[in-house]
C-alpha cells in the first residue's frame, strides 16, 4: 500500500448563508456573494503532477438546517450517460464531495454528481484499505442537487463552457457518525472534507444513428483533480483531507497536525512491515520519534503528544485501522 507524499491540507472557513437557498445549480445568485471560493483544484498527487488544464473551484454555506456546496468547472465537452440513482457516477465526468465530521478518518461520507444531475451518495465506516465496505444502500435524507450547464449537454458540434453544481445537504442526513448524529456543527467547530472532479479523456466518433458522439478514449485513465491534494491517486485517505471550520472568523489551528502526521508515519511504517513480514512491529520497534506504542490484541495502538491552540498538552491517538483521534 503506497504511503502519500506529504502534502500542504488545504483550509476553508465555510460562513452563515443569509437565506435558505433555492437549489437550481446558479451560483451568480446574490445568496453566494458572501461565500470565497477555495483554491483552484490541482492533481490528486499534488506538485508530482502537472496542474489541471481545465479549472476547478468550489464554495461552502451553512446554516441551522444545511450545508451548502457549489461548484464551478470550466469544460468545453459536456457530456453525460448515467441517468440512474447510486450508479458508479464517477464513471462519467463528476463532482464528488467528502465529508469527514469526526475528523478521526472513519464514519465519513460521499456524494457525487454527474452533468446529468444523477446522484451517487454511501456511507463508510472506514477506508477501502482499512477493510471498510461503503453502505450504498445510505440516502442523504432530504438532499438537494441541481446542476446549471453553459453549453448543450453530449453534443460534440459545438464547444461549450463549462457547468456549475449546486448542492443542499441537511444536517439530519449525517446520521452515522459517532455520537454526534444528525446535528448542525457548532459555531468554530472543524469537519475534514475534501472536493474531487473526475474527468476523462473524450474522442468523437460516428454514433449508430449517423450523428457525431463523445467516447472514453480507450486505454486512458481518469484525471482526478481536488481541492487538498492527496499525495496519492486514493481519495480514501481522510487523513489528507482539508479542514472546513463553520463561522468563529478567522481559521484556529488546533495545533494536532504535526501530531496527525506522526501517527500516520507509523502506521504506514507498520503496515509495509506486516506486508513483507506477516506480523506487526512490537512496540519500541516502530522508529517515528515520539510516538509510543502498545499491543491491543491482535492489533495495536500508538499515541503521541502535542500543544494544542490553548497552550493546553494533549495526547492524539491512532488505532492499526487508521482511527485517529484527539483525547
């Protein structure tokens, strides 16, 4: 399993939406004035690839009932086929949302959306590589999606311009996570989360009608183009997500990052060790400086300490299935 090249989180200060927003996919609306945009999305692997040809970027609301996400994608091909509900939509081009409320790398959820406004959302209680199985039977309960396109949808004898996505996701449809389930954040509290847009390379060929159509390019992956770069091609890796603070002004560092990023080095440390040796390093053997260790079961759990923003000491965690946690 390949270990991500270290990466800069991306941070964002979602701000109060000033009305409940009417979700039709336009983000010109005056509601969004308020809303900054994020940096312009770059390649999943970060600086180790070249940067997007087409730009990227998205914006964040909330309120006591919803988040609210918009996003804007320049594309001269707008093009879409999957029309039914919690297809693999990622198989067309897509925006795709992650949202981790815990910030411990389980219990997070996923949304994606085609040009064609068909939406794909599950639940995961942990990463694929960590043994988690995404719940595709998950509904957003009460979600809200619209798409706006600027051109004519799978029609390759013009170029268009690109299309925008508009998305109201209630709190209550965060019904999975922890002991926090269903509630609007805090004001100043902190979600991991993280934007992707999947974008596949298009050739024109004859369709069986005579007219011209968009195919995949045969042999070619997918481009994955993000908020917060991953360092690796996975988006399954909460732990390189962005931080999203709801309102509290400016952006508070807790101070755990540095200490995330120990934890993290060890357990990849112990998982190549387990892949070429079949067991797991006793504790002192795990060599990240700082980090102690201890046996639980079959498994293991490693902490470390740091300072948080308070000047307070605190001790973070991380568990042999990639659960991190602050306690």
């Amino acid at each position: 399993m390949k270990e991500p090249a270290r990466q800069v989180r991306q941070r964002y200060v979602c701000v109060r939406a000033p009305q409940s927003l009417r979700v039709d996919g336009d983000l010109s609306k005056p509601a969004w004035r308020e809303a900054t945009w994020t940096a312009d999305f770059v390649d999943i692997e970060g600086d180790a690839r070249p940067k997007p040809r087409l730009r990227t970027r998205a914006k964040m609301m909330w309120d006591d009932e919803c988040l609210y996400i918009g996003a804007e994608m320049d594309e001269p091909d707008l093009w879409g086929t999957l029309t039914q509900r919690d297809s693999v939509i990622f198989h067309d081009n897509d925006f795709e949302v992650f949202l981790n409320p815990t910030g411990d790398s389980h219990e997070y959820y996923e949304l994606e959306v085609n040009a064609l406004n068909t939406v794909w959302d599950l639940f995961l209680p942990k990463p694929y590589k960590d043994g988690g199985q995404a719940d595709n039977g998950w509904d957003a309960a009460g979600l809200r999606t619209a798409v706006r396109l600027d051109g004519t949808l799978n029609d390759p004898r013009d170029r268009d311009r690109g299309w925008s996505v508009e998305i109201a996701m209630p709190w209550r449809s965060f019904d999975r996570h922890g002991d926090r389930r269903a509630a609007a954040p805090r004001e100043g509290d902190q979600w991991r989360m993280n934007f992707s847009r999947v974008e596949w390379d298009l050739e024109v060929v004859e369709g069986d009608d005579g007219r011209p159509e968009y195919r995949k390019v045969v042999g070619r992956p997918e481009h994955n183009w993000v908020w917060s770069p991953q360092g690796v091609i996975d988006m399954h890796r909460p732990e390189m997500w962005g931080y999203v603070q709801f309102g509290g002004g400016a952006f508070v560092d807790d101070g755990s990052g540095a200490a995330r990023e120990r934890l993290h080095a060890a357990y990849y440390a112990q998982r190549r060790h387990r892949a070429e040796f079949g067991r797991w390093l006793e504790p002192g053997e795990v060599g990240v400086e700082g980090v102690g260790m201890a046996s639980v079961g079959e498994g293991w759990r490693a902490w470390t300490e740091f300072v948080d923003s308070r000047g307070a000491r605190q001790r973070a965690w991380i568990s042999d299935d990639a659960r991190a946690w602050v306690q």
